[in-house]
C-alpha cells in the first residue's frame, strides 16, 4: 500500500473510532505506537475478509471475562475490485469499535451497530446503549429480550 493511502486510511479510522470519544469515557488514540506502548485494541488491515464482511474483531472470552484482542478492518470492498472510500472506512472503524465497547448488532438500520452498516453517524440510542452498559454494577448479567 502506498504511504499516501496508508496515512488517509489510518486518519480516517482515527476519525471512526473519535465518534465515540467521551461516549462515556475519553479514549486515547495513538496512530503512531512504539513498541514500549501497550495498546488495549490494535487495527490492522486485510486486503479482503470473509465473504461481504469489511470489519471484524478479534476476542477472547469465558463464562467470567471478555477481552478485545483487536480489530481488522478490509482495504478493499467484499468484491476485491475496489478501494475502500475515505467515507465508508471511519463508519466501519466505528461501527467495530461499538461492538468493541460491548455492543451487539443493532436491530435499527440507522444505528452505527446495525449489521450493514448502513448509517452515516452515531445515533443517541448507540451512545445510551453504551452509556448504559457501562453504568451496570460489575458481574451484571445482560440478555435480549425474547
């Protein structure tokens, strides 16, 4: 990849992941790690993932603890012949850095979580899901409504 297009990309997932900033706590975004820094959530790119997916994360999880390896976001869209546009990439950052804070998939189409990722911003139902779900007591058990 070009450093021009390397420098766009990284911005623009910059910006994704800023969407949420004070939503409710204030994230620290380095786009220029040293090995000396411990990150909590790394971004790599693939060229392609799996079928139409553009985003994805990596986690780790038991019965008692969940833990955000990182996330791979897709340089290309799901049918490889095209770059991704600097307006599609801080969406998706955004929409993987929600599922990140906790989010599951949103069953609203103008929610960032929602599974297309159709929207164009962060809606108030995704900054009070999160602001909600970081307010509940430790050991909490959350589960869907049937």
């Amino acid at each position: 990849m070009a450093p021009a297009r390397a420098r766009e990309l990284q911005g623009a997932v910059a910006r994704g992941i800023q969407y949420w900033q004070r939503r409710p706590f204030e994230l620290a975004i380095d786009t220029h790690p040293t090995p000396s820094v411990e990150v909590d959530i790394e971004i790599s790119w693939g060229e392609g993932l799996s079928g139409s997916q553009i985003g994805l994360i990596h986690t780790k999880s038991s019965l008692d603890q969940f833990e955000v390896l990182g996330i791979t976001l897709a340089t290309l869209s799901p049918n490889l012949k095209y770059g991704r546009t600097p307006e599609e990439v801080p969406l998706t950052a955004a929409h993987e850095m929600g599922h990140a804070l906790g989010l599951p998939h949103s069953d609203s189409h103008r929610d960032v979580v929602y599974p297309t990722n159709t929207t164009r911003s962060l809606t108030p139902c995704d900054f009070r899901t999160v602001e909600a779900l970081y307010r509940l007591p430790d050991g909490a058990r959350i589960r869907r409504s049937p």
